[in-house]
C-alpha cells in the first residue's frame, strides 16, 4: 500500500514537473535557461527516487520468494527410497549405448567422407593430366596450322611470281621477235 501510495505521488511529480516545463519555456528569455535547469534538476532527482523505489521493490520480491523457497523446502518431507532419488540404471545403459552407436556412426560417416575426398582429390589429378595433354595437342595442332597457312601463302605468291614470270618472258620474246625481224 505504501509503494503504490509513493508511486501514485511520483507518477503526480512527473505530470507537475512537465507542466512546469512548459511554464518555463513561457519565461522571460534571460531567466528561461535557469528555469530549464532547475527542471531537469527536478526531473533527474524524480528519476533517481523512482529507479530507488524500484530497487527496494525488487529486493522485497527476492526476499519474499526466497522466504517462500525456504518455507516449501522446509515444509518437505524427505524419506529414504523417494522414487526422486533413484537412479534409472537400464534408461542410462540405453542411453550410454545409443550414444556409442551414434558415436560409431558419425566416425563412419567421417571415414567415407575422407574417402570421397580422396577419390576426388585422385579424380582432379588425372583431370589435371588429362587437360594438359589436350593443351598440349592444341598447341602442336596450332603450330602445324600456322605452317600450313605459311606453306599456303607462299604457294599463292609463288603463283603470281610465275604468273609474272610468264608474262614477262612472252613480253621479253615479243620484244626480241619485234626487234628482230
């Protein structure tokens, strides 16, 4: 009853304390920044009473639900073979076993996965072979046609050359027929 009665009063602080801020704000200009100042002494001073009563509230609820703990545990009766204290043995052996069988699972999953890893690692090799020796026939394909365009272009030209070879031989022998007869 009392906490809510000091909070009922901090909540009509708060509302008194922000109709004063507007009060201040309406002050003179030259006393306007003091009376925001005092205000905010206010409000922080409200704010530390409120955090206060707040720490008190939350030491009486540890308090009260540790004074309830104490009562429940000394209100109990404890007796020797309570089917709390009892160890379920088979439940545990079943547990223990299932775990060692998932254990030799997860090792079994692991050792094919290595194996995978391997194979593929084996695989990527004979790959890595593989592409050089295609790159290696492209190469030698590559060359052998650049020779071929070579041998191809000198043909040509050797073409016109006796082309031009001809023509001048029949001007030469037209000019010798020419001047000789």
């Amino acid at each position: 009853v009392v906490e809510n009665e000091i909070q009922a009063r901090i909540d009509n602080i708060f509302s008194n304390l922000e109709r004063l801020e507007i009060l201040s704000s309406k002050e003179p200009p030259n006393k306007r920044q003091n009376a925001k100042l005092r205000v905010d002494q206010l409000k922080y001073d409200v704010q530390h009473l409120q955090t206060a009563l707040r720490n008190f509230q939350h030491r009486r609820y540890i308090r009260e639900q540790q004074e309830r703990q104490r009562e429940e545990l000394l209100a109990r009766t404890f007796t020797t073979n309570d089917s709390d204290t009892t160890i379920p043995i088979d439940e545990t052996l079943q547990f223990n076993e299932s775990l060692q069988n998932a254990h030799r699972g997860m090792d079994d999953l692991i050792g094919s996965g290595t194996n995978i890893l391997q194979g593929l690692r084996d695989q990527r090799v004979t790959l890595k072979g593989t592409h050089k020796k295609i790159l290696d026939v492209a190469n030698m394909l590559g060359l052998s046609n650049t020779v071929m365009r070579l041998i191809e272009k000198r043909a040509f030209q050797d073409k016109y050359f006796m082309i031009g070879g001809m023509v001048l031989t029949c001007v030469i022998m037209l000019l010798v027929v020419q001047y000789l007869t």
